[in-house]
C-alpha cells in the first residue's frame, strides 16, 4: 500500500459541491466526514435510522469520482465463502478428473494447478482490494452480519490486504473507498469502529429536506414541499414506532403529485398517510394527535 | 494558534471527554490529531464534524460532545457583539427588551438557525448578566428566558403562521410544533452561551463538570423530568429490537440440534457423497411465560410503564407475557398491550381503565398481592417467569410476605425490579430488604441497567 495515493477531494467544501452535482444534498458534517475518510485513507461507518440515505451517500461518492461500486450485501449468515473468496471446487474436480486422463498426476504438478487464480472465485471483500481502478467498497447493513464477520473485516479494512493460504497475500493496489453501513440492530465491536470515522446520519434539518424532496421530486412545487416538511416533522416529534424518514418524505411528495393534490390539507393527510407511516397503531395516533379526522 | 497550543486543548478536551464516560482511547486521539492536520482549522463545523467522526463512536456520547467541544473551542470569544465592551461590571445600560422580543419573532417564524444564533449571544449578553459579586457566577439563563418570555409570542405567531386559516386542525399542530422546535433551539442557544461565558470568567473544567448531563441511559427512572421519560419511551422499540437480535446470536451459537439427515445428504452430493459438512435441525428455543406484576402508584409510575412497554415490544420472545397492574388493588391490564398495540396510548389508558385504586391511591402490597393471588391463582405457575416490579415502600401496611413467598415458590424464576438505589432499601417505610430475603430482588435505577437485566431474563 502506497500511502501516496492522490487524494478524491481537495477540500470539504469541494465533496459537498460535487455530491450536490450529483443530487445528493450533504450537510456540512456529512461532507467533511467524506473528506477526511479519503484523506486519512480510512474506512467510513455511517449510522443512523432507515432511509437517511446511507446507501445512497456511498452510491453518490463512486458517481462523483468516477469510481465501480462493489457491494456486499451483508445479511444474517453471511460467511467468509460468501465475503471474501471461495475456491471452485467443481472446477478443481474436473480438471483433477482431466489431468488424470491425461496421465499428468502427482501432488506438486496438482497443487500448482488447482490452487491457482483461474480456481479463485473473489467475492466483493477480494474484488475491491485487487480492483486496479478507483474503487467505492459498500458494505451494507453491517450490523444484519454475524459478529465473526467483523473479524474477517477487520484485516481487510485496517491493512486492506487479504490473505489466502494457497496463494499468499494480496494487497491493495489502490485502496478502495470504504462506507459501512449500520442500522444499529446491534452494536458493533470496538475493535471494528476503532478502525472507522463514525459518521451519525440523522434526519436533516427543514431546510434542507426541503431541498432535498424539491431535488427529487421537483414537480411538487416550493410551498407543498414546504408544507410536507413540516408535517413529517410534526410527525417526528410525536411518539411513533416507526418515525417518518426521508425516503417516506420523498415518496409521499410523489404520492401527492400523483393524486395531483397541490395542497396538505387534513383530507390529503388522512388519504395518504399510509405512505409515511407503516404500522396501523402508528397511522391512528396521527390521527388524533395532529386532529385529522 | 500554535500548534502546542492546539495539541493541548485537544489533550484537555480529550481527557474531560473520557471524565465525562465517552470512551475515546489512544487510537482514537491519534486520528483525531490527524484530523487537525487535515482539515481547515478556520472552519469551526468542519472542526468539530472532524473531531465527532473520531472520538464519538455511538449517538448516546454525541451530546455530552458538543456540549464540551463548545467550551473548549468556543464560537466567539469575550464579548462578541460588542454592546457591552469595557468594563463588564459596569451596567451597560437598560436594555431594550421590546426591541429583542421584536426581533425574536421574526426569528421565531424563520429557519435561519445561525441567526437565532446570534441572537441568543446578544440576548445573553444584554440580559443575562447580574451585576455579580467576585467568586459568584454572573451569568444566568433563566434571565435570558424570562425576559424574552418566548412562551408568550406563541399565540401571536401562531396567527402570523396560520395566516387565516381556521385554528384547531391540522395546520395549527404543524405550526405549534414548528415554534416549540424553534423555541427549543433559542433555548439550547441561549444555555451554551451562558456556559460559555461562565467558562470564560472561571474554570472551564469545573463549568464542565457541572453543566454535563448523564448520559441517556443513566438518567435517573425516579428523577427523570417529564421530557426524559418520553425520550426513553421513544427508545423502547429500538432497545427491544436490538435486545432480540442480540438474543437471536446467542441463539444461534449455541448448541446446534439434532442431524438433519436430509439436508446433511443432499449437501453431500457436491462433495462426491461424501458429507463434509454435516447440517442440524436449529433447537427447540424454550420460550417461557412471563408475568408482570407491577406498582403503578405515582411515585414510579415512570418506571413502571417504561418497563411494561420494553417487556411488551419482546412479546415474541415469550410464549407468553401477562401484565398486572396494581396500586392498593390488583387489575388484569395484559389487553392494553396486545399486539399493535400503541404503547404510549395503553399506558395513559392503564390508570383510567383498570381497576387499580380501592382508597386513597397510595401503594398497598400486602392486599394487591392478596387480590392477584385469589383472583388468578393459574397466573403464576412451574413454567412462569414472574417479575414484580416497584419500589417496596408499602406506607407501612401490611407487606403481604407470606403471600409472595407462595408466588415465588410456584414460579420457574421469580425477580424483584427496585429503582431505589440499593442504599435506599430497607430505609423508611421500604420493606425491600425484607423481601428480599424471599426474591431475588434486583436495583434497576435506569436504562441501562434494565437492558442488561432483561438480556439475562431472556432465553437462550
């Protein structure tokens, strides 16, 4: 690892303008996060609850520089076959039943075969690290992984280099950008946030979800994205299972100017307030709390 | 600055950091030192986004974070908006209060937060400052606050928002809630410069110390004011979700169960039959019965009901949850939190629909244990785990021993949740030690003691 890698970002302010080219609309935390995650070369641990755009932060930084996106998914039993690298072992069969064949046989001629690049099949951990062009490494929904998982992370995000027994150690040529993403199911190890900036994603503020929802859905016009913003916030602030998240804000302005509704009145909120809210209990305290009906 | 001097005030804040329990450790000051050089030190908000990505590493440390990292890199020094140069001790001169609550309301209908801002600053220096005694403290936020009486705009403002439109629906809660965040932030504003100033003319450790919060999970259940019971409210669902994932690991590490034969053979196949990994059926989990048995007379009532919608939101992780509810009488309440159920609403409509009070309100064990005990005597069985919950102070009636006993000896487990301090017990009316010596009886004085008890309740 070379250490003198050229830098993504000159400066903060330089991510937050070309996130914004990008549409997605950063606060001035978010950027700098971003800024010295690339400088520090380390890893960025975004948390915060569902549909802040933590998957989109990552999505938005490879577009911007111009950088492949390698994903791994993480879910409950997701292991090192599935993380890291896998050896084909069908493969490896057959060209044993070949070399059989053809009379080539012996231990030292098949382990030079069989445990060969040819043989290797690199999940998304490996990919990133031997990727030689610039590279954005999202590792989504940590916290669904098991906590082995984090081990396996750890010497990949801390030296960005895996090691496989039959072949050596393969290091970065170029190191990848690096976002982790965690809803806080469960709190992950110290060993691994060690290793990362920790970024909180919250809710943003009204002005800004408001430039958010009128950057995607401009159809809605500046005084209904107004009006929604402040609804969902009103929203936020009562005690719900599931608070509204920007991903709901967005959705419910689509479902506005599908219905052509050009104003939130209560009739408009009580027709759609499915959209925001998704549990039943949820949907009837708004109802009285913010008398709907 | 020079760079000793930049060192040093992160060394101080670092270790004021760690004072104030947020775990910030060798490495994570390493970085943070990196930090600095990375970024634009002339950029206040990059300053602190550069320090928080570093040393903060969970949501519950960030507070007592910005609380410190404005005291020790303070917005502005001395006074800023320059009305009161010279001589502090000297009056500056009757300030126009008419004038700033004018200003206020604009302010208030606004979302430029760097403006109320500073406001806040110029408020706290033109009426926050009492002509002080050397060694006294000086500056107060309460006569910020009751000067500008924010409270008392709300009613104009709220015409100015709803501009017409008729008062009662929905758009007056969304424009009352609008001011209250508003006020809120004036009032957040308006603290830090007081601590601030106060820093600036006395020691900013000590300032620290005495302005620092505890941390979310360590507020008192007993002492937590009206708006701390409700933020804990709002973290039942999440605690309750990671208090079940957390139990579905330790699940799954334990022992797996029997072979899965066909699962184990068809596996087999990729492997030329010969079964390399062998698959077991998951165990059985053994779910038991929980039984809630719980004081819900004022004096913990906040307690009570938190813990009701914790055991509530781990409904799946039981067979079973029922809930009792008593004050000097016992009352069924399981069907308020049935699932779907809205937990702050089943908890408002607990007192009012059960049947908890026969005389004055005040806690009666030894009866309340006597109705539970005849009016469900199937309630508490072998496979039952019982929880009582309250805090034993029984106004010197009867403690109903004999009867408690009896429950315990029918449950599988039985604990006894006191959010009294263990000093506590015993003193005064409090009979906690005398039941202790029939049930395991537990101190759960705030969050996060309760969640390390209900993670070793649960099953594995």
């Amino acid at each position: 690892m070379g250490g003198v890698q050229t830098p993504l970002f000159a400066s903060a302010a330089e991510v937050g303008e070309r996130l914004a080219q990008a549409g997605y609309l950063a606060d001035a935390a978010t950027a700098t996060t971003v800024f010295l995650a690339d400088r520090l070369g380390k890893p960025l641990l975004v948390e915060g609850p569902a549909g802040v755009g933590k998957t989109e932060l990552a999505k938005a930084v490879a577009t911007v520089t111009g950088s492949g996106l390698v994903r791994l998914q993480c879910y409950e039993g997701i292991d090192e076959a599935r993380a890291l690298y896998e050896w084909d072992y069908r493969k490896q069969l057959l060209r044993l039943q070949v070399d059989r064949d053809a009379g080539e046989t012996g231990w030292d001629v098949e382990r030079g075969h069989i445990f060969s690049e040819e043989f290797l099949l690199a999940r998304p951990l490996l990919e990133a690290i031997r990727r030689t062009e610039p590279t954005v490494l999202l590792i989504d929904e940590t916290d669904k992984a098991d906590v082995e998982v984090e081990g396996l992370l750890l010497e990949v995000l801390s030296d960005f280099q895996v090691t496989i027994p039959e072949l050596g150690t393969i290091v970065a040529e170029r190191r990848p950008f690096v976002v982790l993403t965690s809803n806080s199911t469960r709190e992950l190890t110290e060993a691994l946030k060690r290793r990362c900036l920790y970024l909180h994603l919250d809710y943003p503020d009204a002005e800004r979800e408001r430039a958010i929802v009128l950057e995607r859905v401009p159809e809605v016009g500046e005084q209904l994205a107004d009006q929604l913003v402040r609804t969902v916030r009103a929203l936020r602030a009562m005690e719900l299972k599931k608070a509204p998240s920007i991903a709901e804000s967005i959705d419910w302005a689509r479902t506005l100017v599908t219905l052509g509704l050009d104003t939130l009145d209560a009739e408009a909120v009580r027709t759609t307030l499915g959209v925001v809210l998704k549990h039943a209990s949820d949907a009837a305290r708004a109802t009285t709390e913010l008398k709907l009906s | 600055m020079s760079p000793t001097g930049l060192l040093g005030t992160l060394e101080g804040f670092t270790a004021a950091l760690r004072e104030a329990g947020v775990p910030a450790g060798t490495s994570e000051v390493l970085d943070a030192t990196r930090v600095l050089g990375a970024i634009d030190l002339l950029d206040r908000s990059q300053l602190r986004a550069g320090l928080a990505a570093t040393l903060v590493k969970r949501p519950l440390h960030r507070p007592t974070f910005d609380l410190l990292f404005d005291l020790w890199w303070p917005p502005a020094v001395g006074d800023p908006t320059g009305l009161t140069a010279g001589d502090p001790s000297e009056e500056p001169g009757e300030p126009d209060v008419e004038a700033l609550r004018d200003e206020l309301r604009r302010l208030l209908l606004d979302d430029d937060d760097e403006a109320l801002r500073r406001f806040a600053r110029l408020a706290v220096s033109q009426l926050g400052h009492l002509g002080a005694q050397p060694g006294r403290q000086s500056w107060f936020t309460y006569r910020v606050l009751r000067a500008l009486s924010p409270e008392t705009l709300i009613a104009a403002l709220l015409d100015a928002l709803l501009a017409g439109e008729p008062r009662g629906g929905l758009a007056e809660q969304v424009a009352r809630q609008q001011l209250q965040e508003r006020i809120a932030a004036l009032r957040a504003y308006v603290e830090a410069e007081v601590r601030r100033r106060v820093a600036e003319e006395r020691d900013r450790d000590q300032v620290a110390r005495t302005s620092l919060p505890p941390l979310a999970d360590q507020v008192d259940f007993l002492r937590a004011q009206r708006d701390e019971l409700a933020a804990m409210r709002r973290t039942v669902q999440p605690l309750a979700r990671r208090l079940a994932s957390r139990l579905a690991a330790r699940r799954r590490l334990g022992r797996a169960g029997r072979l899965d034969i066909r699962r184990t053979v068809r596996a087999s196949l990729g492997t030329g039959g010969v079964p390399v990994v062998t698959h077991h059926r998951p165990r059985r989990v053994h779910k038991p019965e929980l039984v809630v048995l719980c004081d819900v007379s004022g004096s913990v009532a906040g307690f009570a009901h938190f813990t009701l919608m914790l055991t509530a939101a781990l409904r799946e992780q039981f067979s079973r949850v029922r809930a009792f509810a008593f004050v000097d009488t016992c009352d069924e309440v399981t069907r308020l939190f049935g699932p779907g159920a809205d937990l702050v609403d089943s908890v408002r409509r607990l007192s009012r629909e059960a049947d908890l009070v026969r005389y004055d309100g005040h806690s009666d064990y030894g009866h309340s244990f006597r109705v539970f005990a005849d009016s469900w005597p199937d309630a508490v069985g072998p496979k039952t785990s019982l929880l009582v919950l309250g805090d034993a102070r029984t106004n010197y009636r009867d403690p109903g021993l004999p009867l408690l006993k009896g429950l315990v000896d029918r449950s599988r487990h039985a604990y006894w949740l006191n959010p009294e301090p263990r000093r506590e017990w015993g003193s005064g009316d409090s009979v906690a030690d005398r039941y202790g010596e029939v049930i395991e009886m537990v101190e759960c004085r705030n969050v996060a003691q309760l969640t390390d008890f209900v993670g070793r309740l649960l099953p594995v």
